[in-house]
C-alpha cells in the first residue's frame, strides 16, 4: 500500500558530472534503488546523504540541473527465468539481440547479497566435465568450485569457455556466459559462435554490456549475473557462470571511484577494489539443499604477469587457476594450459581413486619430461632412460591435445591416457599417436568391448591395478590404430 505514495516522490538534479548526478529529495530511496526520469531514463542510488541521493545513470541520456526524477517500482526491474535461454541481454534485461518477443521484467534488482555461512554450504563433490584430458584428469574443476581462468590476449581463454559450454548439453545445467565491458563485435561474435549450436539455446544464455555501454552499466553486469545464477540455483539446479573479464570490470570500478572524488589507492584503484570483486566470487559454491554455482571468473590482460594487484587479488579469492599460454594456442594445442603453472585446491576431491592417482602420474611424468627436455637444449649427452622419460612426455601431450569440439567422457580420458604407462607405447613414437589419438578416442569411446574397463575407472581401488586391466586389453585398443 504504501509503494503508490513512493512513486509520487518527485527529486531535482542539482548538479551533474558525466554520468553521476546528485539528486534532492526522495527520502525514501534507498541504496540500489532505480530512479527514472520522465523519458525513462534510468539510473541507479549509490548514496545518500540528509538532503541529497548520489546516482550513477545506467542509460545514455543528457541530464540538466531542474530535471525531475522518480522511484522505480522495486519488483519488477530485471528479468530472470528459462526465457532467457538462447538469448543475449544487457546487465538490466534488455534483449540486444534484435530477435524480439521478450517476456515482461519479473524479479527486483539485487546488487548486493549475503554470501552466507559455512553450514548452508555443501562439500564439492561432483565434478563438472569439460570434455578435455588437461582438465578432467589433470586439473579437474568441481561443481560449487570458483575457478580462475587467467592468460593473456588470443590465449583461447573465451573459446576454452565456449567449449565448455557446449559440452553441458544433456547435463541440466545452467550456463551463464557474462561477458563485460568488451566491443559489441565481440558481444556478436560469441552469440552466434556459442548458439550456433541449438542444443545451447535451451540451457545457455548471454548477459552482456559492451564497451559502448555507460561505465555504471558495466560495473554492475557482474552482480547482476551472480543475481540470475542465485535464482536458478535456488531451484535447486547447478549453474556455471562465467565472468569475461574481470581486469575490465576493475578499470570502469577504477574509473566510477575517481570521478567520485574516492582517494585512489594501488595502480589508481579503488581502496576497496579487493571487497567489491572478492564480495562477488564467495557467492558462488555449492549449497545445502539448492544446486550450485560454478564460477569460472576471467582475467585477460596484455601482460603475463602474476604479480599485479588485480590478478593477485582474484587468485586469493579464489579455489584454483587454470593459466592460458597464448604460445601454445597459436601452435594449435587445446586447451592451451599450462599445467605447471596451474593449480586446483578443490576439483581433485571429485575424482575416483583412479582418476587421483592418474593425474599424479600424468603431472610427474610431464614435469620430469619439460626438466630433461631443457637440460638437453644445452647438447648435452642423456642417457636412455632420460630419452625414454623425454619421448613419453610428447606422447601424454599428444593424447592431451584435443581439437575444439573434440570432447571425450572421464572414462575414456582416464583409459587413454594410462596408455603411456603400459606396454603399449614401448615401440610407438610421437608420429604415432598423433596418426591413432583420433582414433584411439572413438573407439574407446563407443566400443562396447571397452564397456567393463570404463566401468573400472570408477571402481578399481588401485591404479596399478588398474594399470593391469588396461595391459589385458592392449589388443582390442591396438585393433584401433591404423597401421
């Protein structure tokens, strides 16, 4: 009863500076609240003080010292819910795909919400499968878990994303791909790459502000999208959002707290830069009796540097990273990771025994591989051994690159990449593998023959026994290999 005598609570601009603007009167809103003027122009309450709102205007529109603004009605300011499958919008629900047809606006405007404590939070336990070896068995990444994707620019970081994606087809799970403050042809571009598949139209959607977009419009896409996954989650569904990128989210925070007068602190950032990025990230997890939110939040910057504020303070925020070489992007390895200067604290916890003692395996004989691989660049002699040790290095890489859309289940990854550490591979060389890994994956893959030894990924309770069965069936996974 009380909302109709709100929205007659008329405020004054009495001064402006670019897009922030200080208002008289309206005494009831509040911090977040949306005030419009009379063409519809919408910005939103930062502050408040006893004669006075500070706002940030949210649409591009020329705001006067005497123009009048009132009250938004509070309960229907965004859109959530499957409508938005399929389709791309800005950070305040509006389509900006140019399809049209667009249900009208059904939840409130939620900026700031309470991460919550540990007892309404549930172990990780289940792992989210992106379809690549480097990251299943190498580096896994749990449901619930907040996972750093950090590289430099064209280190194929966004089409990594893509594929994942794509490889959440018949999961039930959500996919948000929030993309802020980048050009608008980026914006298309990654519509029509991400729905070109229509399988993605009917679990994925597009939240975006583009450089083109006012900066107060940017800086809230990351919240409003932790809002939209906090929705589907509270249904009970598992959510994966992704935030491109946050180095860009930083520098418009950057440029909001400057205009506002805010004392710069580090790199010219906001004192509080730490809590506002940090606040969003511990959102995402996973939770008691609801589904959960996988965070894959990234950081894209010109500099290969893990030293700066921001990436500093992303990585203490978060439960792993997974760093992007764009080198060997460029060369054509996918997914371009580099596995020695990445780490996952939680996604290990999802895995079987087999899988653990795998990736264990996996990372020991690639590190031993890249430290003999050095020592040889000085021509010095190595022995047998170190040849041996060098040459099952490049075949592990060889079954770890996979092409984009080449995706391959847990168990597949798991028997494959056991290869190297079996007989098999005691006259086969790098040539080899890279004629027959194809192969090798589709076969393993579809033939019912290899049905039981999939099974055993997920139940052996020892790898080297696990190692035997693989050995038992050398001549049915050699039948696949072309000769």
């Amino acid at each position: 009863m009380q909302q109709p005598e709100l929205e007659k609570e008329i405020g004054l601009v009495r001064s402006t500076k670019h897009y922030l603007a200080s208002v008289e009167g309206l005494p009831s809103a509040r911090i977040h609240d949306i005030i419009v003027n009379e063409d519809g122009g919408r910005a939103l309450v930062t502050s408040l003080s006893h004669d006075a709102v500070e706002v940030m205007m949210l649409d591009p529109i020329d705001v006067r010292p005497g123009q009048r603004f009132t009250l938004h009605e509070r309960s229907n300011q965004i859109s959530v819910g499957e409508h938005l499958f399929g389709r791309v919008v800005n950070a305040l629900s509006d389509p900006i795909d140019g399809r049209g047809g667009f249900p009208p606006k059904n939840a409130p405007l939620v900026l700031e919400a309470d991460a919550g404590d540990l007892a309404g939070r549930a172990p990780i336990t289940e792992q989210l499968v992106s379809g690549f070896g480097m990251i299943d068995t190498v580096l896994p990444v749990g449901k619930g878990q907040r996972q750093l994707l950090m590289g430099s620019v064209r280190s194929g970081t966004d089409a990594f994303c893509r594929e994942v994606i794509h490889n959440q087809a018949n999961t039930g799970m959500v996919c948000i791909y929030t993309v802020v403050g980048k050009p608008a042809t980026y914006v298309r571009r990654l519509a029509d790459t991400l729905f070109a598949d229509e399988a993605a139209r009917t679990y994925a959607t597009i939240i975006a502000s583009s450089a083109d977009d006012l900066a107060p419009q940017i800086a809230i896409t990351p919240a409003i999208a932790l809002y939209v996954a906090e929705r589907f989650c509270a249904e009970g569904r598992d959510v994966l959002l992704i935030l491109d990128d946050l180095y860009t989210h930083a520098k418009y925070l950057r440029e909001i707290a400057l205009l506002e007068g805010r004392l710069p602190g580090r790199d010219s950032y906001p004192g509080d830069i730490f809590y506002q990025q940090a606040h969003l990230i511990e959102r995402a997890g996973n939770f008691s009796g609801k589904g959960s939110i996988t965070l894959l939040p990234v950081l894209q910057t010109d500099l290969e540097s893990y030293t700066d504020l921001i990436m500093t303070n992303i990585m203490g925020t978060t439960d792993g990273h997974l760093s992007f070489s764009a080198s060997r992007y460029a060369q054509g390895v996918f997914p371009p990771v580099s596995e020695d200067k990445s780490v996952t604290r939680v996604g290990k916890h999802t895995q079987t025994i087999v899988q653990k003692q795998l990736s264990t395996a996996v990372t020991s004989l690639l590190a031993d591989a890249g430290e003999q691989e050095r020592f040889t660049q000085f021509g010095a002699q190595v022995s047998d051994a170190t040849k041996a040790v060098i040459a099952m290095g490049q075949n592990m890489r060889v079954l770890l690159n996979q092409q984009a859309g080449e995706r391959v289940d847990v168990a597949t990854q798991s028997i494959l990449l056991s290869l190297i550490f079996t007989s098999f591979t005691s006259d086969k060389d790098e040539a080899f593998f890279e004629k027959n890994a194809a192969a090798l994956r589709k076969g393993i893959m579809e033939k019912k023959e290899f049905a039981e030894l999939r099974k055993r990924v997920h139940t052996e309770q020892n790898f080297d026994a696990f190692l035997k069965h693989v050995e038992k069936a050398l001549p049915a996974i050699i039948a696949l290999c072309h000769k």
